[in-house]
C-alpha cells in the first residue's frame, strides 16, 4: 500500500489501483454520512477531485492519486457510508483504476514514511 | 491542527477540554473544542446524546455584559426590537440588534436577573463590535459592562433538569425563558432556562475562576457529557434556529429571517425600532426573500451556498446552512427564497456539485423543542 501527503491509499494488483481514504484521514473527518464515488469509465489524471466524503459537518474532496480510468466506484458507500469510518483501509475503499502508467505508485509513501509524515502534522 | 497560536482566545474552561481529549478548533478568534474523543465522542454521538440524555456546553466565548444606569433599558431599546421595559423581572427575551436599515447586526438575549438593569449575551464573533456600538451610544449614567470574568456553561437535554436538581432544587422551578441570579455551586451566578438545542436546559455563568471546578462536578452526573461545537450546530440546525453570520447578517431583516416573532408587539404598535420602516412593510407582504426549511429529499447534504431552484431548476435563492439531521435521519437546510416558494410543501431543488436534488419546503423547527413550560395555576 502506498500513501499521499493528501491522505489517500493505493493498492496497487496487477495494472489496477484499489484507492480510498487512509485512518489518519477518516479519524480527522469523524462520523462520514455521505459519499460520492465516480462511475465506472470516468477518466481521472493525478490530482483530480474524484469523490467526495462528507462527515456532519462538512463536505471533503478526494483527490486521485494516481491518473487512469475508473473501473468501479464502491457502490455499497452509498447506503453504509459509515463503512468508511469502521474500516477506511479495507472495505471502505472508494474506487478501483486502471492505471495509465504503473511507475506513478512509485512515487508515492511507503507506509513507513507516511506514518513519519502524519506524525509531523 | 491544534498548536498554539497567540491570536486566539482560550475560555477558561481550554484546559478541560484539551484534557478530555477534544480537537480543537479556531472559532469565532478562540480556541474551542469541535467534539470530543473516545468511544461516546464524535459529532453523532454526542449529537443524540444531547436529545436523549444532557449535554454540557462551554459557551464561554459568547459575550455577556451588564447594562445598567437609570434609563438604562428604554436606551438598549433604540438598538432593537425587543420589549424590553414591559419585561417581568425574572424574565429574559429573545432580541435582533438592527441596525438603521432594519438588517440584523447580531441576534441576543437580554434579561432581568436582578434588580439591577439588563443582562445581555451575544454572539462571540459580533461581541465586540456589539458592545463598541451599543457602550458608544448610551448616554447619561446608562452604562455597559462587559463581564469578560465570567464563564458561560450550557446544559441541555430532557435530563438536564433532574441533573442540576440535584445540586440546587430551586432550578426546578424556573420555567422556559426565566432568567435569575443567585448562589449556585458557591459563587454569585446568573441562571436562565434557556439554550440553543431545541432541548429543555439551563444557561449558567459563573466566574471564570470556579468555571473548570462547576464544569468537573455538573460532569460528575453519569447523564452528563461534554459537548462540542459540532453537534451545538447539528442540534440548533434541527431546531431551526439561525446562525448569526451565515442564516442572518446584517442585509436581512428580521421578517425575511423569519424571526418575526422578535418584533414586541409594543414596539411594532410605536414603529420606534430600526429600519421600522422596511420591517413593517415586510410584515405586511414586501419581503422579497424568507428563510425557509428544507428536506433534502435525495443525495448529498445540501451545505450553506449551495444554490436552491424551483421545480422547474431556475436559481431562486440559496442554501445559509444545512446537513444531516442525526436525529431525522436525513438531510435538512435552511436558506432564503421569494415568499412565493416558501409555502410548506413547495417542491423545490437544490443544487449540490451541479447536480439538482429534489427537495420540500417544511416546517421549522425540523425537530420538535421540548422547552419547559410550567403550569399554569389558576
């Protein structure tokens, strides 16, 4: 698994990305009651806004790790979006991708290095 | 996140909060808890708590003041559209600041505790340019003292009365909106039935020095939890209270704000209030905009700016505040339309990421207040 500064996850199985918000993230946003997850076939370049997430008080942009096409958005978010709370990092994922170039994962944390970045904030 | 910094106020009761865990937020120029931590923390939780049990609130960061002086109360008059002489002693009331356009400058509670004047709370984020205004105007001896010694401790919820009965019986008897002053917990206090959830409770200040000890022993009570200003905006969302600075600022008055019912009707009969000229034209029908409910029948909470449309998806006005209602289990808003779209049962959209959801004008509050009323006896 692989982690960005914005608090994403990727997995990355084959040339397909599974991608969601870490625990760092879902703990800071609390109880989430809504998600947005994008259709299957949505084109996303890196850095795209490619969900939304919203706790009680506010609405939060997820932003696309990795660029590609979307192969399936986690339908079941839309009536248990408190899944994303019970198990961010497991069936709380948001989307899988097709990943234009499997290199870009590379490019991002390691688990190591992002348990020292969330450790710096 | 929650490190230090210099420009922000702490109440006095910062270091409890830290203590209990709670993430801190900037608020209104202070640092303030948002919600709680462990397993009973969290906006949800301490949401339903609030509705279900009691709920403790520090509210420190709201302005109080005394305002006194020989003509005192017929002067604090001339700023808002409150009765405020034909007031019983004992009583407080709800009341808008105006300013001479008839916009609302801020909302308050002003009320006679004691013999001895006004006792007035206003939002935190208005309060000093509330007293810079109303402290400037007086005249004569009527003078403004702002009581920033004092703390403000909110309980609230259907088991807040039987919880502060038991630290002083005599609270039992104020009903909704009494307002008093007396010895509570060892130290000069002013009490009124009153809060901002739509729940049955008190309001409390008490010096700031014994504010973290009457915190700890209210906390005490196993009914008792402390809450944060997350699930205080859930909860007077559900009530269908107004925020200050997002569901009312000072371009509306208080007939398009729906708060009507602040116009005293010995002040609407004098037409001696500010702005009494566009105020009462809009009580007989020229308001342009209202703030309505809303129910979000389908999608995403609609949030404050998302646009509203009628039926036919034309832009008419636009969302002031609005999430999911803990307690409904479904999304809610309020926001301003034409009075011609503000009937209950109004089918209507709102718009959330440019999408048009259906959506239906209904009553507020969206949850029933469960203020207490005493008996009347005959």
């Amino acid at each position: 698994m692989r982690f960005t500064k914005d608090h994403e996850w990727v997995a990355v199985e084959g040339d397909t990305a599974t991608v969601g918000i870490t625990q760092y993230a879902a703990d800071q946003l609390g109880d989430v009651v809504f998600v947005e997850v994008p259709d299957a076939g949505k084109t996303l370049s890196k850095g795209d806004s490619f969900a939304v997430v919203e706790s009680v008080k506010a609405a939060s942009d997820v932003y696309a790790p990795v660029a590609g096409e979307v192969v399936e958005g986690n339908a079941e978010l839309g009536s248990a979006p408190e899944t994303v709370n019970a198990d961010p990092e497991g069936k709380g994922w948001f989307a899988k991708i097709r990943l234009n170039d499997a290199s870009e994962v590379e490019g991002l944390m390691d688990r190591a290095a992002y348990d020292a970045y969330i450790a710096s904030l | 996140m929650s490190e230090a910094n210099s420009d922000l106020k702490r109440t006095p009761l910062y270091d409890a909060h830290v203590a209990a865990g709670a993430r801190i937020v900037p608020f209104a120029g202070y640092e303030m808890p948002v919600q709680y931590a462990g397993e009973n923390g969290g906006v949800l939780n301490e949401h339903r708590w609030t509705r279900e049990h009691a709920g403790l609130f520090d509210v420190s960061h709201m302005g109080q003041a005394k305002i006194t002086g020989a003509d005192a109360i017929a002067q604090f008059e001339r700023f808002c559209c409150g009765d405020y002489e034909g007031l019983k002693p004992g009583k407080q009331r709800y009341s808008l600041l105006l300013n001479d356009q008839g916009g609302i400058l801020d909302d308050l509670m002003a009320g006679k505790p004691d013999e001895d004047g006004l006792f007035v709370v206003v939002n935190a984020g208005c309060k000093d340019a509330d007293f810079a205004y109303i402290g400037g105007k007086l005249q004569g001896d009527a003078t403004l003292t702002r009581l920033e010694d004092r703390a403000l401790l909110a309980i609230q919820g259907p088991e807040a009365a039987e919880v502060m009965a038991k630290h002083e019986p005599k609270l039992a008897d104020l009903g909704f909106m009494d307002s008093v002053r007396m010895e509570l917990f060892g130290v000069d206090a002013y009490v009124s039935r009153s809060g901002y959830t739509g729940e049955d409770g008190y309001e409390i200040s008490v010096p700031a020095a014994d504010a973290e000890r009457i915190w700890n022993l209210i906390l005490e009570d196993d009914k008792v939890r402390p809450i944060g200003l997350g699930a205080r905006d859930s909860l007077r969302l559900e009530a269908g209270l107004p925020l200050y600075g997002h569901d009312a600022d000072e371009t509306t008055s208080p007939v398009e704000a729906s708060l009507g019912f602040a116009l005293s009707k010995r002040r609407r009969d004098a037409a001696d209030f500010p702005g009494a000229d566009r105020i009462l034209k809009e009580r007989d029908g020229a308001a342009g905009r209202v703030r309505i409910g809303l129910h979000v029948k389908e999608g995403a909470p609609a949030r404050e700016g998302a646009e509203i449309a009628d039926a036919e998806g034309n832009v008419i006005g636009r969302i002031t505040s609005g999430g999911p209602s803990p307690t409904l289990g479904k999304n809610i808003a309020m926001g301003y339309v034409p009075p011609a779209f503000a009937e209950l049962g109004t089918a209507l959209k709102v718009i959330v990421r440019g999408r048009q959801q259906a959506a239906e004008v209904v009553a507020m509050p969206f949850v029933a207040q469960r203020y207490y009323r005493k008996p009347q006896t005959a």
